[in-house]
C-alpha cells in the first residue's frame, strides 16, 4: 500500500518545513514538495504538524512491586495514541536466567501478541554473577545493546552494588552496551525510611523526605566516577533536580561521557502533591522522588539546552485503589511509579513549546530522534527521514482539551496530570505506514507492533573521549 501525506508542516531535530511524504509499504521513500505519485491514498495534512513517531525509552510494562504487577502490553494502544510509536521496557534478569533469555521469554509469553506499538528491550541486572558479565557482551547480537543497574533498592532482587555496576561497566564499554543507572543511595533511603516509620510519619509525603536529593547526588558522582574509573560511557535515567543535572552537566565538560533524560513529571509536578488528603499523594510516589518548582525550572532549562538529552515517561501504571493502597500505613509499602506514556508528547507540547520552554525541533529531538539514537535504533525509528520507518504523526495544534482518565487507555484508575490543559492533539498515527490512530482514536490491533532490535554503540559512544585516570601514568 502507498500513502502520500501532503501539506504538512515537517518537523525534524534539525528543521521544519511544509512539504510531502511518501510512504510505500513500511518506509518513507521521498520527501519533497508538490509530489505526484499514483498512490492508494492521499492525506491533506494542511495546517497540522507532521513529526516523527515518539521514541520513549523509559516504559515499565512487566514491572512487579512486593507481589504486585503493573498492566502490561495490553494497554499499549495508550502509547500510540499518545504519538509513541516505539517504546524501549526494562526487563528484570529472572533468577537463573540470562539477561537474553529472560526478555526472549518475555517477549514471547506477554508481548508479541499484545504489542500495539513497536518495541525494544533494556536487561536489568538481578544476579550479577561471573556468568552474567560474560554475557553482557553478546547482548548485542540480540538485539538488546543496553543494561540497567539499580543502585536504589536495598534487600530487592533488582539492587545493585558498586562492585557490581563497576563490573558491568567494565564489560559493557568494548561491546558498546550502554550501561544506565537508576541512581540514589540504597544505603541512606533504608535508613531515613526506618527512621520515619518508627516515628509514625508514614504518609505519602514522607516518601520524598526520606529520599532528599542529595541521596540522588550522591549516588550519581558514584556512579559517574565509576564509569570514569572503568573508562566507560553511563546514562543516568530519570533526573529530578537541579544539582543532579549540574553534576552531569560539570562531568561531562570534564570529558567524561556521562549523559542523562529527565522525565515529563519531574517537569510539572512537585513534592507538595504527595501531601494531597485522603492518600491521594500515594498517586504521586516515585522513585527518585518528586522535587520543588525550582527543581522544574531548571529541568526545563537543561532540556532546552541539551544538558540533559532526552525526555521520557517512566510509564508504570500501578492502580491507586487495588495497589498503591498497599502503603496506607507505610509509605514503604506503596508501589512506586505513576503511568504517563500517553501524555508525553501533549505535555512537551503545551507547556514546553507552547510557553516558549523549547522549540518544535528541540522537542522532536528530546522525544524521538535522541533517544533511537542513545537506544541503536537511529537507522529506523526517530526522524523523518527516505529510508526510515514510516512512523508518522500528524499533530492537530488547534485542538484544546483537558487531560481526564476517564478517557485514557492506561488502564489504570488515575491519572497524574488530571485536570490539566492539553493544547494541540494527536489527530492520525502511522506505524510502518500503517493507521493507528485516527482522528484521535486507537484503530489498530494487537501484536501490531513489532520487536525492533538495537544495535551496539549507540549515541552514549560517539565521541567518546578517554577519561584521565585518577593518577597519571608516569612517563619513566
């Protein structure tokens, strides 16, 4: 089937102009201005904006919290509506199993089925043994050319020690997996947790004091001068404050390849909504923890001039009511995470474009073509591009709603940006050129999506420059 979309204003990272699509099959095949093919059908995108399918690189469809369970791959269609046509989910390491093994079992039991968008798979490391350092360096080959390390979570299977994340550096760098880190300090979190339980401060609020961003700073310059010591590029995920972005900020100047995303809620919400009454505020507890309006600013400042690279939603989509009332009594208790995939590109778009925070190409490059860059999926998803995956949004900017749950496909009973203003909406969605969303609604199928594998060495290893020792080689 062939598809022209005409008279839409293109944008890329880089540019925006008002032209013509082309699309046969899958791919886009010429772009220009006043095409003329014999095609199937045609579109007149006339005062709508067209921009590449979303890349989200932070999703939690197979996430278990204590025994709970996030929804999964059947609520997909909620990325696609969104205008994510590819998302990248963290798979936990199952014990005994390779990192390979766990997501190729995965893949096949809870989402080739169900997938309504394409996808990509990072491996978490659970069980850092000999056995799984030599594996890291296949990984590739699978397709799956990043790992995550959890420095967070003392006494669950997913926590990771520095021995652990300085082997896997080690063994990451010369295949060119890219190593992230969910960094805050396990130790230090535990301790103020305890501390709060026993003084009978177990509401939401507390989640936040007993993570202070410096538990957040602290494990990032660890983090960092570890992959420094390991000579090794490090992508620290979903970034909360302000000194935290200094810190990557400042590291990387240095020379040390250190990168970093920050998320949609880090940008528009803060601490205070974990005190709303009647547990409410269990609705706002993740991990790192919501921070302050100076916090915000300033993230939008570092998105804007790419101190920080990318934006995703760290989607988890947790019940409020079934599940995070598990913490009525204990904060700790509470599952952490807030779902969001759907609302990514309407966020970035009301309040970052549309208040003058970033413009049309930096938005682009923050949701789609940096992190399929970061990812190796750059040769396929993330631009609008002949060759490239026709994974097509046609943006209606004149379009205003308000965000509600009620009509979200999360599948969950609430939604974080309940009640806010939503500027612009996703009209028409094509994955691999075929219609997904039209008129705003889901019309595609389940198992629609494909597996979509990464390849080695991704953005996190251009340019790469070798980090100085700690000591100097002497020159005798």
């Amino acid at each position: 089937m062939s598809l022209l979309i005409k008279n839409g204003t293109i944008v890329t990272a880089v540019d925006e102009f008002i032209g013509d699509i082309l699309i046969d099959g899958e791919k886009i095949v010429a772009i220009g201005k006043e095409l003329n093919f014999p095609v199937s059908q045609v579109i007149d995108a006339t005062g709508k904006y067209v921009l590449p399918g979303g890349v989200d690189q932070h999703v939690h469809y197979s996430f278990d919290f204590k025994g709970e369970k996030v929804r999964g791959f059947e609520t997909s269609n909620a990325a696609i509506v969104g205008g994510t046509t590819t998302v990248i989910e963290f798979v936990n390491q199952e014990a005994g199993k390779g990192i390979a093994e766990t997501i190729i079992d995965y893949d096949k039991k809870e989402v080739s089925d169900l997938a309504m968008v394409d996808y990509s798979f990072h491996g978490v490391v659970c069980e850092p043994t000999d056995a799984l350092f030599r594996e890291i360096p296949s990984l590739p080959s699978k397709g799956i050319p990043t790992i995550k390390l959890f420095m967070a979570y003392k006494g669950l299977p997913f926590h990771s020690d520095d021995e652990a994340l300085f082997k896997a550096l080690k063994a990451s760098k010369d295949a060119g997996v890219t190593v992230m880190v969910h960094a805050e300090n396990a130790v230090v979190i535990d301790t103020l947790q305890k501390e709060c339980i026993a003084n009978g401060q177990t509401e939401p609020y507390y989640h936040a004091l007993s993570r202070p961003t410096l538990v957040e700073i602290e494990a990032t310059q660890r983090a960092i001068n570890l992959a420094a010591l390991a000579e090794a590029p490090i992508y620290i995920v979903h970034v909360t404050a302000k000194e935290v972005m200094e810190t990557i900020r400042s590291s990387h100047n240095k020379g040390i390849p250190v990168y970093g995303e920050t998320c949609t809620h880090y940008l528009m919400l803060d601490k205070e909504d974990l005190a709303k009454p009647n547990f409410e505020g269990a609705k706002y507890v993740c991990s790192p923890a919501l921070r302050t309006e100076d916090d915000r600013n300033a993230l939008w400042e570092a998105i804007n001039n790419g101190w920080l690279n990318s934006v995703s939603s760290d989607h988890c989509g947790f019940n409020w009511e079934s599940q995070k009332h598990m913490g009525i009594d204990d904060f700790t208790n509470i599952p952490n995470g807030s779902p969001g995939v759907e609302n990514r590109l309407g966020i970035l778009w009301t309040y970052g474009v549309n208040k003058g925070r970033i413009s049309r190409q930096r938005l682009v490059d923050l949701y789609a073509t940096t992190p399929a860059k970061i990812n190796g999926l750059s040769h396929r998803k993330g631009h609008i591009g002949v060759g490239m995956d026709a994974d097509i949004v046609i943006y209606d900017p004149d379009h205003k709603s308000i965000i509600s749950n009620e009509t979200s496909l999360q599948g969950v009973d609430f939604n974080i940006y309940e009640g806010f203003e939503q500027e612009g909406k996703v009209d028409k969605v094509f994955l691999r050129g075929k219609l997904m969303v039209d008129h705003g609604e889901f019309v595609g199928q389940k198992g629609d999506g494909n597996f979509v594998p990464g390849k080695a060495f991704g953005l996190c290893f251009e340019n790469e420059q070798k980090v100085k020792r700690l000591e100097p080689v002497s020159k005798n």
